[in-house]
C-alpha cells in the first residue's frame, strides 16, 4: 500500500467517525434509567415506564432484578449505582440526601390462595391466628402463615393494629409460624402456592399481577382505594419515589410524568391512591 493510499483510507476512516457521531443518539438518551428498590414498588414502575414509553420511545429503562428491597434500593441510589430507589419507607438520616416523594399508597391485604374461601377477621381473630390460638380455617383446613421478616415495612404497619397484633406477630416470627417472604414478590407467590396460606400483600401488588388471590375482610370492611382514602381501611403500604437531590433531565422529565393527571388515574386502577403532588 503506498503513501497515497494510506492518506485517502485513513481519511476515509475519519468520514466514517464523523458520520457515525452525527447520526448517532445524544449519550444520555441511549443510557437507560436505573430503577430498583421494593419489590411493589418497582413492578408498579415497570407498568408506569412502559406507559411512559409509548410517548418517549428514545426513552430506556433498567428495572433492577432481583428486587434490592427499600434499603438496598437506598445504598445503591447514594452509591450513583441507579437513578430511583422506589421503597416502602422514607429514607433514613444515615442512608443519604435525596429528593423524596410518598408517590402511592395501597391497601395491605390479608390474602389467600383462590382456593381459600373469604372470610370477614376481626383484630381478636387475627391476633388469635398470629399467637397460634387458632390454627385451622372455618372448613377444618390447617391455616399455614406467610411471614415477613420482624424490621419490614408490611410487619410494622400490621403492628400498628394494636399492642396484642404486635405481641402476637412476635410469637409467630419466634415459633416460626410460616414461611418468611423475602420480598413482596416472594411474599406472593408463596401465599398464591402455599395450600391454607394467609399472609399480607397490597391490592396494587395482587392486580399488578393479576394473582387470582382471595381477599379477605378486616373487622367487616372490604380493602379497596376508597375505603383507603376515606380512613376505613387501616392498613396501607407507602411507595416512596427517592431520587439524587440534583436530577438529570430525564429523572426530572420521567418523575413530572409519574405525577400527571393521566398517570394518577392509571394509579387508581391499578389498586393504588395517589400521592399528594
């Protein structure tokens, strides 16, 4: 190859890198966004992001599998390592400084296996259950716990029923009453495979997945949206948007999204109220 020939290939070459930088995607919109967190929290993303797309179509995203939980979903927001943590509990002083919003709220749910007839519990019967005083359902059917681990958010909201529901939920974590879901996805599909299973999910969770679970009553009031935000229902599962305090544009772009009219009432829907905006 002469001298000539080397010039006009190697300025060939250089056509072809400007070319391709001119054509290419600005960076940021090739990267995806990182999202990772709850394991309710970041299935209802999913759903969200897929929404999202049909109007951002240059618009990726990297849900984070398996699940990190709200406290790994925290670490990994701090470490730069993902764009949204989504848990089920405000951030803690120790873990970081974000930008942080209750985005949603769903009922938690005691639930069962669709084979499971519904039944209406009173605090006294689900005290009863969780201390092993009542270990069978109405038809004679052994009653077989899902747990969850003592310092998650699904336990210490079902502690706040009363200082006998605690009391109980201890005894059972201590006998090992049940199995313990690991996370909420864990959590619902033992309670959808375990014969005689009753644990706590979220309505959002269960249309999320469309699990044909049986939902049972709680001192004579059905778990919906409604009964939720009109303080009925006592017991809800918070999601917590948590984000680095200084956004990039398409956090700060999806986030707006996510509070929209259209998006809230997608919310409704699926089982969830609505923050405050």
């Amino acid at each position: 190859m002469n001298t000539t020939q080397r010039v006009w290939r190697m300025q060939f070459r250089h056509l072809l890198a400007i070319a391709a930088l001119l054509i290419a995607p600005p960076l940021m919109a090739a990267e995806p966004l990182r999202i990772g967190g709850t394991g309710s929290g970041t299935t209802l993303l999913k759903v969200l992001a897929e929404t999202y797309q049909k109007t951002h179509p240059g618009t990726t995203f990297d849900i984070i599998q398996p699940t990190l939980g709200s406290s790994g979903g925290l670490r990994a927001l701090a470490a730069g390592r993902i764009d949204i943590a989504i848990s089920g509990r405000p951030p803690r002083d120790e873990e970081g400084r974000f930008t942080t919003l209750e985005y949603a709220r769903s009922p938690l749910v005691f639930a069962s296996g669709s084979q499971q007839k519904p039944v209406n519990f009173s605090r006294r019967e689900i005290a009863d259950i969780y201390a092993g005083k009542r270990q069978k359902w109405p038809d004679g059917e052994p009653i077989r716990l899902v747990l969850r681990s003592p310092f998650e958010s699904d336990t210490l909201t079902l502690r706040q029923l009363g200082p006998e529901i605690s009391a109980a939920v201890d005894e059972a974590l201590k006998r090992k009453a049940g199995p313990v879901g690991e996370n909420d996805l864990d959590a619902i599909e033992l309670i959808a495979k375990l014969p005689g299973s009753l644990g706590l999910t979220t309505l959002g969770l269960i249309r999320l997945l469309e699990q044909p679970l049986t939902i049972h009553t709680l001192d004579g009031t059905q778990p919906s949206v409604e009964m939720l935000s009109t303080g009925i229902y006592p017991l809800a599962k918070s999601l917590f948007l948590n984000t680095r305090v200084q956004q990039d544009a398409a956090t700060a772009d999806f986030v707006s999204v996510l509070q929209s009219a259209p998006a809230r009432k997608l919310l409704l829907q699926l089982g969830h109220q609505p923050g405050v905006r």
